[in-house]
C-alpha cells in the first residue's frame, strides 16, 4: 500500500462531470478518468495528449433474449 508522497502519491483533480486520479510518480504513474458522459470522457482524451487505453467498448448490437 502507498502511505506517504515519497512512495507513491495518489492526487485527485476535478472539473464539472470530470474526475482525475493520478496515481505514482514520472515513468511510474497512471492517469484514470472518469466523465459523466461519454462526451465529458472524449473531451479529457482529446485535451490530454497521449494513448488512452479505454475501459470501454463501443455497443455491439444484440440478438433478442430467448425469454
């Protein structure tokens, strides 16, 4: 577990419908977001340069349920 900034701080950042955690330090960080909307979520992706791994798919079209 990360207790203190010189192991590993975790910072929070916030907007109207957007949440930011950066968790870790230079090489060793991640950045997590969160929109209210998918639109609130393209719009951080589209601000802050870099590859976004996405932890969401497009809808794939469904057959009907058989009940």
């Amino acid at each position: 577990m990360w207790t203190g900034k010189e192991e590993s701080p975790v910072c929070w950042f916030s907007a109207p419908g957007k949440l930011l955690r950066l968790d870790g330090l230079s090489d060793h960080s991640w950045l997590h977001v969160r929109g209210s909307t998918f639109a609130d979520l393209e719009s951080l992706c589209a601000a802050l340069p870099g590859h976004w791994v996405r932890g969401y798919s497009e809808p794939l079209e469904a057959d009907e349920l058989p009940f």
